[in-house]
C-alpha cells in the first residue's frame, strides 16, 4: 500500500532536477492556472475566474492576468501574484511546494515503502533519460486543441497503467492520481509511447465485443 509514496518520490526527484516536460504543462494541463490562496476563504484552494467563470492564469510579459485557455498567453508556471485584490498562486507551483518537501526526498521515505533511496534516485533518473533522451518524433501532421498545426508529433516512451492490484488498496484512488501526475509530469499522456486516456486504452471493464 506504499506505491503512492515509492511515486511521490520520483516525482520530488525529477522536480528536484527539473526534469519535467514544461511546455506539456503549459500546452495541455490546467498547471498554469491560478489558485485561491486566502485561508479561510469559502473559495481558497479554487481556480481564480473571472465574471464569466473562465478560469485564470498570470501572463508573465502583460504581468496581469488572462484567461488560461487563451492559446496566445505566456502564462507562469511559479510565483505568487494579486488578482482583484486576492492573493493566488499556479497550480505548478503548490505541486513543487508540496512534492519538493523533504517528507518526499528517498532517504525520507525509503524505509517506508521498501525500496532503497539510491534505487529510488536511479529509477528516476532512468524515467527522466526514456522522457527527455530517447524521445520519439514521428512525421504526423496534426491540430491542437487551440487550432495550431503540428508538423510533427512527439511521444515520450514512458508510460504506467494502474489496475486491480492498486486500486484494489484503501488508498488505491490516490496512489493512481499520483501515478498519472508523474506521468503528466513527464509530459507522456496521450502521446506516441505514453500512457491513453482515450479508447481504446485502457480497455473498458468488462471489454466490449
């Protein structure tokens, strides 16, 4: 029942390292969006919006805050910034705050979930090497969701798939959110050699004709 910490180690490593796919999580995942940091408050820990319930972030040429889904933005990924008079921060940055505590470092959670802080370090830096040096590039031509054209598409060859043996576990729900962050990360989400979130993988449970 210990995958979920075994995870959030890699994961305090490659941030450690900053071996993190940045432009995957500005193109595709809501980790520039600004969070409500105000205690107390009955929307803290939710995305800023605006009037028409758009959700937020803080471009960082304009130095003001945009929509999130303006393709357009040069949106922060980290940093602390006032919007309408109210304190919020970027989704990234709360991830590396809380992930970069040294609760998470392998000496820290080794004994815990049984497997060697130098194995957790190589295991990493092995997951960082697939990502970042072995990239795959294929000639497929394609639109984001923004509209932009792609020449090419890339794929990361690192992906994890979590079933019955995780989420069989009290905490399996958890441990699965932890394993696709790592993955989101490493930006190999739906790509060539990531893990799909689309049919048909993963397969439906029970599995169609």
């Amino acid at each position: 029942g210990t995958d979920g910490l075994f995870v959030f180690a890699l994961i305090h490593e490659l941030l450690k390292a900053g071996r993190v796919d940045l432009d995957y999580l500005l193109r595709y995942t809501n980790a520039h969006v600004l969070v409500v940091q105000e205690p107390g408050a009955f929307d803290d820990g939710l995305f800023v919006r605006d009037a028409d319930g758009n959700p937020l972030t803080w471009d960082r040429v304009a130095k003001t805050s945009v929509k999130a889904a303006d393709p357009k933005a040069k949106p922060a990924l980290t940093g602390s910034f006032e919007v309408a008079g109210r304190r919020c921060t970027p989704v990234f940055q709360l991830i590396a705050d809380r992930y970069l505590d040294d609760s998470y470092a392998p000496d820290a959670v080794a004994e815990r979930c049984g497997i060697a802080a130098d194995t957790i370090r190589r295991i990493a830096a092995e997951l960082a090497h697939v990502a970042f040096e072995q990239t795959i590039e294929l000639p497929v031509v394609w639109t984001d969701w923004a509209g932009r054209r792609h020449e090419t598409i890339t794929g990361r060859p690192v992906s994890m798939h979590a079933m019955r043996g995780i989420s069989a576990h009290s905490n399996g729900f958890h441990t699965c959110r932890a394993i696709h962050l790592l993955q989101v990360l490493l930006g190999t989400v739906d790509v060539p050699g990531g893990f799909r979130f689309k049919p048909p993988y993963p397969r439906s449970a029970p599995p169609g004709g």
